[in-house]
C-alpha cells in the first residue's frame, strides 16, 4: 500500500485543483495522515484485499471517537478517492450511496445580541480584540489566526485577507483574497499592535487552536451552543457578521459575499432568510400585529 500512497502524494503535489490552486503541502499532509490512519486500522497488506465491511468499520470507528457527520464524510471520501485513484487493482463497491453519512444542512446560528454583550464584557481585552475583529469582519478562522499587522492598510482602511507561505496557509478559496473595510475604532485599536501576528500562540507562531478561546469567552459568559448543533463558535462569529450585514442593507448581498469570501450568492440566502425567533426584530414584528390587548405593557427581554 505504501507504493500506492507514495503515488497519490505526488500526483497532489502536481495537480492544479479545478479552482485553480494547487495543493498546498499542509492539505497533502492531511490527506496522508488521513490514509495512513485508515491503513493502520484496516491492517491488510494489499489494496485488493480491502472490502465494504472494512470501510463500515472504519466509519463506526470515526463516530466512536466523537467525529461529526461532516468530518466522517470527508475523512471517507479521502480514502475513496485515494483508492479510485490508483492504477494498480480496480476497486469498485467499497461503499453504497446509503452508506455515507447523510450531509447535515447547515443553518446561520448568530448570537444573540446579548449574548454578544456577556462576551464582550467578560472577555480580556486581547479577547475582547479578537471577538470585535471577528464580529466587524466575519473573518474565518485560519484567517484571523493568520492575519498580520502588516496585512491592515490604514489608508484603504481595510485588512487584506491573503495567502501566508511562510506558514505554508492559503485561503479557502480564490475567492476568499479579499480586502475587508474596518470600523474606525477597530482599525485605531489594530494599527497600535506590534508588527507580528495579531493572535499569535504561545511560541509566537499561528495558534492553530484560535477557537478555544471564543470558547472559553462564551463559557465564561454562560452562552449555551445551540441545542443538536456543533458550530465552531468561531463561525457563530461569523454567522452573527453576516446576518447583522444582510439585515442592516447598507450592502448588497453580493458585496457582502465578497466580504466573507464566497464565491457565490448561494450561501448568502441562508442569511437573507434567517431570523431569530427570539430576536428584537421578531418580537418588533409580533407586537405589531398584537394590538387588540388591554393596553401596552413592558416586555422583559432577555
């Protein structure tokens, strides 16, 4: 298998991607930790020998160890693709269209708005910069754990998203180098940081854990995760960016997807569509049509 495996790294490190990117190393890596945990675990000599039944186990195995529907989907569709590539032995009927995970739909899960004010409140004040650049930018979280000071320009007042080679990062996307606008106090507060990296770890380096510290923020605060939902609180950030924009119609959803590095409008229904049942904005819209009480009354709000 080993021969096998050596084959399809080295074809990554020479294909282009239908985006037009090449893998990056980092990606090339991941697919092979990815095979070699599959191989170790099967543990067959020869690719042939390799059946439905073993790729069922190894799928249980992932959802044994907490993995979510979504990474056992990719992890499977790896080793499949690895397999399909080879040009050794034929390998078909490894698994059945009803044996893949089902693929969850995601939904936008902002935070509430005091939600939002607990965090704040709660949070350091090297915290408190990193929520309110997640929060005025919808930046994802690669791309905040790389953001440099030398990528913010005060002058176009914007911080540029872009590929980092000395870490050996790249964007999601093509789509996903962009410039990004800064509030004015945002902006203020991220030029009087050293010239590094805004949120480096301990050793000074891309702290590729970033998102254990909104986690720690929120739990601090005593924000729950939504019910039945694994959303990196990272992304909720994001989530909370996105809908805010889409809602206050300064801009349109075209330019608010360039912001967050679409490469369509797909995704940005989603956000158009979501409202929060328990939001300002909900209760404004109840009220309005509740008008035949006894007379107006204080809602307490959460």
């Amino acid at each position: 298998m080993q021969q096998l495996l050596d084959s399809y790294l080295n074809f990554l490190r020479i294909t282009t991607k239908r985006n037009g990117r090449r893998y990056n190393e980092r990606s090339t890596l991941a697919r092979e930790a990815n095979i070699r945990q599959l191989i170790r675990f099967i543990n067959k000599p020869y690719v042939e020998q390799l059946n439905r039944a073993d790729m069922l186990r190894y799928k249980e195995q992932l959802y044994s160890e907490g993995k979510a529907n979504d990474t056992v989907g990719n992890k499977l569709l790896t080793v499949t693709t690895w397999l399909r590539h080879n040009q050794t032995v034929s390998i078909t009927g490894l698994l059945l269209p009803a044996d893949w995970p089902v693929k969850r739909k995601t939904k936008p899960q902002p935070f509430r708005e005091a939600e939002i004010k607990a965090m704040m409140e709660c949070a350091t004040p090297a915290e408190r910069l990193l929520l309110r650049l997640a929060l005025g930018t919808g930046m994802r979280k690669g791309e905040l754990s790389h953001a440099e000071r030398s990528d913010i320009d005060q002058f176009s007042q914007c911080i540029r998203i872009k590929d980092k080679p000395k870490y050996g990062w790249e964007t999601k996307t093509l789509a996903g180098i962009r410039e990004i606008p800064l509030g004015d106090d945002l902006l203020h507060d991220l030029l009087a940081l050293p010239l590094e990296l805004l949120f480096p770890n301990t050793e000074g380096q891309p702290d590729d854990h970033i998102d254990r510290i909104f986690e720690a923020v929120g739990t601090r605060a005593g924000v729950q995760p939504p019910v039945d939902d694994k959303a990196s609180w990272c992304h909720r950030w994001r989530d909370s960016f996105a809908t805010q924009q889409v809602r206050a119609r300064k801009l349109q959803l075209r330019d608010i997807a360039r912001i967050l590095g679409h490469e369509d409008l797909q995704t940005m229904d989603l956000y158009a569509e979501f409202v929060r049942m328990d939001s300002t904005e909900a209760r404004e819209a109840a009220n309005a049509v509740d008008v035949h009480g006894a007379g107006p009354r204080l809602v307490k709000r959460a």
